[in-house]
C-alpha cells in the first residue's frame, strides 16, 4: 500500500462510483452542499447498489428539507 493511502470497503466495486463519491464527499466536508448532492447522485446513478453514496444523499437531501 503506498504511504498516506487508507485502505477503504465499500459496498461498490465500481472505480467510477468510489472516485465520484469520494469526490462528493469532499465536497460535502467543505460546506458545498449543492455540488456535493450533485456528485452523489452521479455516483448512486453509476452503481445503484453503492450503499454508501445513496445513504449519504439521502441524509444531505433530508438536511436540506429540514433546512
């Protein structure tokens, strides 16, 4: 494993899904809640199984209902 890597289990095999959930979730930790909603549906729309980036679409869209 190379330095500073982590390793990650996901419920996605999906290299595309992974990449554009982890890039949502950046998002999402630096307060851009519209891309990072954006990115995770992308994501859940490339694996439908991906538990992980559907979960956490459906706590930020809930957020934003609550808003």
């Amino acid at each position: 494993m190379a330095a500073g890597a982590a390793a990650q289990d996901y419920t996605s095999g999906n290299k595309k899904a992974i990449k554009l959930y982890e890039k949502g979730m950046e998002s999402l930790y630096q307060g851009k809640k519209a891309a990072a909603m954006n990115t995770l549906e992308q994501a859940v729309n490339e694996d439908e199984g991906f538990l992980e980036a559907d979960l956490t679409l459906a706590e930020l869209l809930s957020d934003i209902d609550r808003g």
